[in-house]
C-alpha cells in the first residue's frame, strides 16, 4: 500500500483531534484511499510538548516553513490559526505544488482569493471543509452535491461559541462571561474570541459561503456584521415570553439587485428547527430552486468534529492526486473565469420584520408618539404590547413586532424615537426571519 506524508503545522486542539482520529480510524481511512497516512513532520512552538503528544517518531520543527520545505512531507496540514504565517506557508507549500488542507476560515476569507488564483495557476489545491461550520461538510453540499441548482439563499447557526454562549446563558441562567470561559476551555472560541462574540468568525464563513453559493469572488469586508455582546437578558427574556429564541443568524440571499450578507442575533419562532439546535451545534439551511429547502446540522467546532472535516478533505487530496487538475472542483464552486461581479447590498436596503423593545415612562401619550413616528417613515406595527419591567428600573418596556421593512426606516426611526422625551433608552432592536 502506498504511503501518504503529511506535515501537520499547529499540535492544537484542531492538530490533536486530526491526530488522534487518523489513529483510530486508520484502517478506515486506507480503505478508501488505498493508502496509509502517516504523520512525518509537525510544527509547535513548544516543541517538547508535542514531541510526547506525536512520538519520537514525527519530526517536529519550530518553523512551519520548515515543515512545507521538508522534502519527506508530501501534503500540509495548516492548523495554526491567524492570517500571516499561514499565508506565508499556503504560498509556500503551492509554489512547491503540494497540496494543503486548512480549518481557517480567517485566512480563507481574508486571502482565499489570492491563495485559490495561484493555487489555480499552479494545479495545486486548497481545501478548507474545516473552515465552514465545524464538522458539517456543508462546502462539500454547497460546491457538488447542490451543483444543479441555482442557490437562492444559505441561512444558519455557523459559530459555535457563541451558540453554545446563547444556551448556556438561556438554559442554565449562566453569565456570558461564564458561558465565554466554558466555551474556551471546551475548545470551540478562536485564540482571541473576539471573533467569535462580535459575529466576525461567523462573518468570514458567510462570506465564503456566498461565494461558493453565488460563484462570487470571498468578500468578507461587505458583509454586516453585529456580535451578541451587545444582546441584553431583557432581550432573551422577552423573545421568549412571544414565543422566540434569539440565535446569531449568518444570512446571505439573493435578490434580484444583488446579494444580501449579514450576521446579527436574530428572533427565530421557537417551534422551528434552527430555534432548537443549542450548545456548540451549527445548522445550516440551504434553498435551491430545484431541491427547495435542506438542512445541515451538526457539531461546529471542537477537536474531532473538525477533525472529522480535515480528514474528509485530506482524503479527496489524495485520491486527486491521481487525477489531472483540469478535474479539480474549482475552489470557489464555479470556474475562475466566471465569476460573477454582482454587487452585495447595503444592509440599509434588507428588509426584515423587527422586534423592538422601548423603555418608556408609564404615562399617556407615549405610545401614540411612538406609533407615529414609525407610521412617518412607513414602518408597520404587527403587534404591541406594554411589558411590565422585571427589574427595578424605572418605566415599562414596549414590545413591537413590525411587518417587513427597510433596515434604513427602522434607523430612522429608531434614531427619532430616541429623542422623545419620554424614552429612557434608545429601542433595543432584533431582526425576525421565519424560515
Ligand atoms: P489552537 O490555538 O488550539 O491551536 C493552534 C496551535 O498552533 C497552538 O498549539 C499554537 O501554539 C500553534 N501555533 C500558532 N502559531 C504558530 C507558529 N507560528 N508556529 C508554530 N505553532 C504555532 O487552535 P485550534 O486548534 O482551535 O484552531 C486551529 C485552526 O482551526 C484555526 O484556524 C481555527 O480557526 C480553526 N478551527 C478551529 C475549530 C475549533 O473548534 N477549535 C473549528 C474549526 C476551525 P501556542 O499554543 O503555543 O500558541
Ligand atoms: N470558534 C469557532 C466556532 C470554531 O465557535 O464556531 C469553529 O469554526
């Protein structure tokens, strides 16, 4: 049986869940390549540790461009995270044509163009499963098993940190803070989770979606993009009284004057499928015009979930390794060379149906002021309701649940609102879909 090299830059919790499940599943895995995967080089920088995690037998380096230049390793495996060093060795290991498999949406997003043009001129492959939803093969669906549909729109839970955040903190009554150290020590926040709270892990994963979705180039930049720190218990509590969870949504559509991509918590009716997918799973909802509607779920982050999907992709490296380039899946989904350059929407042009909470003082008049000012800039009322506070502050909450409309009216108006006198804050707003 032949033998398969590999070079593993990053011993981390993604590295050591790739290792770990090779091991175990070794035969398995030969039995569908034909070949045996062997582990001969690694980078870290404590080379110690991960010479007793490996065993004597791996090389480890503290330089993962010695890892890509060693002429033993015939295909690297990136798992250090950040966009910087890894771009450095993803140039360098195509411009040595060796194939390279990578878990990191970051550089994806940020530098996916550059590295799949030249991974492209030099017959060489990028594969980035891991990067998109954990251990859900959704690029796969979205790249080849969808491939004879016209997608229409791609929505889901895509981070699982603060999935996890959100139904530790509804479940269990658990802090956020409490909730963000769990998620760390689990294994599922990014090194600086900033990311993952201000929505931008979810938002580099969006953008690869669209683009593999639309076959538009990866435009992280354009996407809209709110975290759930600024997410209130008031919020969480009251979605619930209505009949609504709050989930961070990537949402990304096609409209006919182009395509919409954002991220934002948002109300979901806590009788459909996405509401209940808790802790670190991830779903994804797929519309094609001829499949309709399907769904993806499963484990989004954590050490063998995402090994799951390195794996996956390191298998399809080396059964491509017999195959001549021209029969590559392009990395973006469509053919380089048609691309399309519609444009993404202004996320003052998405029209959503909103939920939006007041804290006024309890006195006449207030409502109708409110009312008002929204009917001025076209935004229609669904429903109202007076909301008695649950804590000791001062007023009442008004709850409105408006039809459909622009995003730009609700700033308007919102802003309008905020000046009345009667108003303690400006509204707390969250966008509805209904799926
Ligand atoms: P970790 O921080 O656990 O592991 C990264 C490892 O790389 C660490 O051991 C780190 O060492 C090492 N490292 C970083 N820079 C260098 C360098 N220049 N030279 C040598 N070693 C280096 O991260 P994860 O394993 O969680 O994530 C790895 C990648 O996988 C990231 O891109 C992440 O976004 C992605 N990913 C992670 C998922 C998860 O659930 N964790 C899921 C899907 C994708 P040190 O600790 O000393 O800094
Ligand atoms: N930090 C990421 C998440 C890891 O929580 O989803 C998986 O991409």
């Amino acid at each position: 049986m032949k033998t398969v090299k590999v070079g593993l830059v990053g011993v981390g919790t993604v590295g050591r869940g790739v290792v770990e499940v090779l091991q175990r599943n070794c035969e398995e895995i030969s039995r569908r390549t034909g070949s045996q995967i062997v582990v001969v080089a690694a980078c870290a920088r404590d080379v110690e540790k991960a010479t007793e995690f490996l065993g004597p037998e791996v090389k480890v380096f503290n330089d993962p461009l010695d890892v890509v230049r060693d002429d033993n390793v015939d295909i690297v495996i990136e798992l250090i995270g950040g966009t910087t060093t890894a771009r450095t060795l993803l140039l360098e290991a195509i411009s040595l044509s060796k194939p390279v498999v990578t878990a990191n949406k970051a550089l994806i997003a940020e530098c996916g163009n550059e590295l799949f043009a030249q991974a492209a001129a030099n017959g060489s492959i990028v594969a980035y499963e891991a990067a998109v939803a954990g251990g859900i093969p959704i690029i796969k669906a979205l790249r080849e098993g969808l491939a004879g549909n016209r997608i229409d729109s791609v929505a889901g839970i895509v981070n699982g940190t603060t999935n996890f955040i959100l139904s530790e903190m509804r479940e269990k009554g658990m802090s956020f803070e409490e909730a963000l150290g769990d998620a760390q020590r689990l294994g599922y926040a990014e090194a600086d989770p900033t990311f993952d709270i201000e929505g931008i892990d979810a938002g580099q994963k969006l953008a690869i979606i669209a683009a593999v979705s639309f076959g538009i180039s990866i435009q992280p930049e354009k996407v809209y993009c709110e975290g759930i720190t600024k997410l209130t218990e008031a919020d969480i509590l009251a979605a619930e009284e209505f009949g609504y969870r709050v989930k961070l949504l990537a949402i990304t559509k096609r409209r006919t004057d182009g395509f919409e991509m954002r991220v934002h918590p948002t109300l979901v009716p806590d009788k459909c499928v996405i509401a209940s997918v808790d802790g670190p799973m991830n779903a994804v909802l797929v519309h094609g015009d001829a499949v309709g509607p399907t769904l993806y779920y499963g484990a989004g982050a954590g050490a063998e979930p995402t090994a799951s999907a390195v794996i996956s992709d390191l298998i399809d490296v080396i059964r491509l390794q017999r195959a001549n380039a021209a029969a590559y899946v392009p990395h973006l989904a469509f053919q380089r060379e048609h691309l399309s350059d519609v444009p993404i929407l202004d996320m003052g042009e998405v029209e959503s149906s909103f939920y939006l909470r007041i804290r006024v003082r309890d006195e006449p008049g207030v409502l109708s002021d409110i009312a008002g000012i929204l009917a001025e800039y076209a935004v229609s009322i669904e429903a109202m309701r007076q909301r008695e506070s649950n804590s000791n502050d001062e007023g009442v909450d008004i709850v409105i649940f408006t039809h459909k409309t622009k995003e730009s009216s609700i700033n308007d108006a919102s802003k309008k609102i905020s000046a009345l006198e009667a108003i303690y804050n400006a509204p707390a707003r969250l966008r509805i879909e209904m799926f």
